[in-house]
C-alpha cells in the first residue's frame, strides 16, 4: 500500500456529484456490511482443555448417550449464562454445567457454549472427565458430582509476552488490584468483578476475577487467592496474566480485555510452563494460539481487503465519467507528468536486472521488486504482464489516477517507466514489506 506524492490535475465533466459518488458509498457499504458481519461471526477464543485418560466410555454406551443428550440441551435450551444438569442415573449418570465469563452479552455466550458443546468432545474424545475453557465461557461435566463443589486443579498459567518497563512498581501494583478484586467477586452474588487501577498518567491496569456462580463466597475467596499465588511465578514483569482452573479465573492486563469503553484489541497470551508453589500439585502446559484465532485474523484481513478493492472499483467507475483528460487538456495532464517519468536503464540498474533474488512478491497483474537507485535510495518496483493488453494512453491515465489518491496508509508513488512493451510503477520500500507486497501484486 502506498502514499503518493504528486498530484495530477484533471478537469471533470458535468456530472452530478451524487451520481458519481453513488457506485462509491454503495460498494463501501457493501464491504462495511461484510466486515461487520464478519466480525459478529467470530468464534470464542478457545485457551484450554483438561479430559483425563484415566476413565473412558465405550462408544455406544449409556454414558456416551446421556453425555449427548446433556451436551444437546446445554444447546438448544440455553436460557441463562450459568447452568448445570444430570442426565441419567448411577452408575451411567452425567454432570455438567457451563457459566459464561460476567461481562459477555447472552448472545456470546450462547455462541460460546454452542462451541464448547461441540468442540469439548473433538478435544476429549470417549473422556468421562472433562473441561474446556474459552475467553468467553467454560464448561465442564463428570460421571461424579461436582457442583457447588471446590476444584484447583489443574491450574494453568498465561502470561502476556510483552514486558513492562517498570516491573517492580508494577507488580506491587497487580498484587494489590488482584486481591481487592477477588475479594469483591467473592461478596458478588454472580461470583465476578472487575477493578481498574492507574499505572502510570497515560496507562491503565485492567483487573477481572470470577468464580463458578455455584460456590459459595467463602469457596470463591478461597479458590481465586490459590489462584493468585501462582502469578508471580508465570507472570513477574509481563504486561499481563492470567490462572485459571475449573473453579475460578483471576487476570491482569493493560489493555481493556472485558466490556469498557475503548476496548483495545488483545495481543496473544502464551500458556506458561511453572513450578508449583510449595506443598501443591500443578499440571501447566504450552499451548499455542488456536487455528480459529488465526483464521479470524486471516478473514479479517480479507475483509479489509474487499474495502480497498471496493474503493478502487468506485475510483474507476468515476474515472469512466470523466472526459478523457489527455484530450480535454490539450496533452497537458501528459506532459505535467514528464517530472515522474523514471528512465528504464535506470530501473534495470535499481533492480539487478529484475534479478530473481529481488523479487518480493508475483501476482497476475505483476511481479514486485525491490531495488536502489544508484543515490542510495530503496525503492519498490512493480512490473506489469506485457500482455497485459493495457495501452500507453491507458496506463497514463491510470498512472494520473494513482497519483490523485491521497491516504496515510499508502506509499509514495516515485514515478513510472514506459519502455516498448515495459510498464513499470516505482515505489518507495516501506518498512513493512508484507503489506505493501500484498498490495502492489493485486
């Protein structure tokens, strides 16, 4: 993506405005409308699971049919975000109960439970016991009881991979805000609470506590000050952490992770690999970013990327109603675009001869290199099929409309080279090469 420098000016036809715009806004409100869409549709960031082998169902058994039919109604009779049921009778009976994190709309959490009472037995196949935990909710059933019941383990451990710059104060300052904010979950009926604290004028520190709604105050106070004690190990000087287990969750960041005003976008945690604090037991295990959070990442570029080709279909479509500028002017726009005209030896010397080690990306309507011009200056180099089929007179012109797009995220457009059957655009190589690469091939 590129920023251009000069401008070309071009005289337009009489056309109404709003007739001209129109292609613009509605093609735009198009792709706002899928990217909105889209966004609605991301699936619950899954963190964990926890299904020992130690008990097993066969497949067909009573279990397995009572596992479903409690798994099914947690999904179509979902009406509350904290539920729990037994299906069943001893020795074949299924606990479970699923409760959404305090802050998330039903909707999510329905979402949330739709996918954990899906995914939990993808992760835990012909498992009695099992728990899966997400962003947004945890579910959890046994052929034992559980409920109203005090669980620690297994704990696990995430901590952000960013590190703060003035540890010591900051952790002083995690230790105490996730200690009042325990507290305040444990008096809450809902078993949650969230506290915020000032690290420094510019930066908040963002606190959320939350216990399994079925436990009693004095259960939760206990589970979550357990829980806390395993942070300084995972998570001394990192701008963020979190321990959960299948009764509680405590978590500290710098960025507001549940629903405030101004909610930033949440970096990726890493599971931590810790010792346990003395006399206690802890299974801590790595896991990475889950498929689902990356292929969200990936749509969404995809989603933006409709935008931006959206915006430049209407571009062309308003170029279409405008006379034809090299005849309108008398061959002025042309000739006002002699200063961009880049020699071709030049380019050939820049770019090694289009020498193969340069290419940094190769689409159908070109290849990309990178290059220096012979003053040192790094530039980018976008080549043109030859049988493009595109004429001098309308590369020119396509050439004076780039040059009229004016945008922050775009690169600078240093000019351009017509040699025979050569079209060539030159860039300046900006920092980020994958974006610009991904831009210049389309």
């Amino acid at each position: 993506m590129c920023r251009i420098g000069k401008t070309m000016e071009t005289r337009t036809n009489t056309t109404p405005r709003s007739t001209v715009l129109f292609p613009f806004f509605f093609f735009l409100f198009v792709a706002l409308s899928f990217l909105v869409s889209f966004s609605s549709c991301i699936d619950p960031n899954y963190l964990n699971e926890y299904c020992p082998n130690t008990t097993l169902y066969a497949s067909n058994s009573t279990y397995q049919s009572n596992l479903n039919i409690l798994l099914s109604s947690f999904s179509s009779n979902f009406n509350t975000t904290y539920r729990n049921a037994t299906v069943g009778q001893n020795p074949n009976a299924v606990y479970g109960h699923y409760y959404c994190r305090g802050d998330v709309t039903r909707d999510v959490c329905r979402d949330c439970v739709d996918t954990a009472a899906r995914e939990i037995l993808q992760y835990c196949p012909n498992r009695k016991v099992a728990i899966i935990w997400y962003d947004e909710c945890t579910l959890r059933y046994s052929n034992k009881s559980f409920f109203s019941t005090l669980s620690e383990n297994p704990p696990y451990a995430m901590f952000n991979t960013h590190n703060i710059s003035d540890p010591n104060r900051f952790n002083q300052l995690w230790g105490n805000i996730t200690n009042v904010t325990a507290t305040k979950a444990a008096s809450n009926s809902d078993r949650y609470a969230t506290q915020e604290a000032n690290f420094t004028q510019f930066q908040k520190l963002y606190c959320l506590a939350q216990c399994s709604p079925d436990l009693s105050g004095r259960d939760c106070n206990s589970c979550l000050v357990n829980a806390i004690s395993y942070l300084p190990g995972c998570c001394s000087g990192s701008k963020g952490g979190r321990v959960f287990n299948p009764s509680c969750i405590i978590r500290f960041e710098v960025y507001p992770f549940y629903r405030v005003t101004g909610s930033a976008l949440a970096p990726s945690p890493t599971i931590a690999s810790l010792p346990a604090p003395s006399n206690r037991t802890t299974i801590l295990e790595k896991q990475g970013r889950s498929s689902k959070q990356i292929v969200g990442i990936v749509l969404l570029v995809a989603a933006v990327e409709v935008i931006l080709f959206s915006i430049l279909l209407c571009c062309l479509q308003i170029r279409k109603k405008k006379e034809n500028p090299s005849k309108e002017n008398g061959g002025n726009t042309i000739k006002s675009m002699e200063p961009l005209l880049f020699d071709f030896s030049k380019v050939v010397a820049a770019t090694n001869n289009f020498a193969d080690v340069n290419k940094i990306g190769e689409g159908d309507f070109g290849a990309v290199y990178k290059g220096k011009l012979h003053e040192g200056q790094e530039i980018v180099v976008k080549r043109l099929p030859k049988n493009s089929g595109q004429s001098e007179e309308e590369f020119k012109n396509e050439v004076a409309l780039v040059a009229k797009l004016q945008h922050y995220n775009l690169a600078k457009l240093l000019g351009f080279c017509l040699e025979r059957e050569e079209k060539i655009l030159v860039y300046e190589f900006l920092p980020n090469k994958s974006l610009i690469t991904s831009y210049l091939i389309l």
